[in-house]
C-alpha cells in the first residue's frame, strides 16, 4: 500500500518522521510534488520530501521554493491532496 499524507501543515504524534518534515515542507509553502489517484511521485521529484516516497529527502529545490514563497516571488499553490 502506497504512503499518503492525510493531513496538511498538520501531523499526528505517531506519524513518521517523513509525513512531519512533508507537512513542514507545505508550512513553508512547499506544494505537492506527487499525483494519481494511486499517488506516485512527479517526474524528477522521486525521493523529494514533498513526493510520495518512503525515502525522503530536501534538496535545493525546496530551498529555492521556500525562499521563493518567503519573499513574494511565487505564491503558495496547493497542499495535500
Ligand atoms: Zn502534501
């Protein structure tokens, strides 16, 4: 059964590690980087926090959205689906 994240900038006590730096992520205006309605990844964000993986991490493109968000230069556009 694949991952899901079920909440947004929100997570339970006993969800992973992983759902909480996800929902972080959406806190600092990460969006989704995952689709279908058996959700996988987007096209070269396999493995990104903000996908759909059991291994997760941050890269600089979260950075760069993050900041980007942060001073104004995108706006905020989903959160979990
Ligand atoms: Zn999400």
């Amino acid at each position: 059964m694949p991952k899901t994240w079920n909440m947004s900038g929100r997570w339970r006590e006993n969800d992973s590690g992983d759902t909480a730096a996800h929902e972080i992520g959406h806190m600092m205006g990460l969006i989704d980087r995952y689709h279908g309605k058996i959700p996988v990844s987007d096209e070269g964000w396999k493995g990104n926090v903000m996908g759909i993986d059991d291994v997760t991490n941050v890269d600089e493109r979260n950075i760069n959205e993050a900041l980007a968000v942060k001073f104004n230069k995108i706006t905020k556009k989903g959160d979990c689906k």
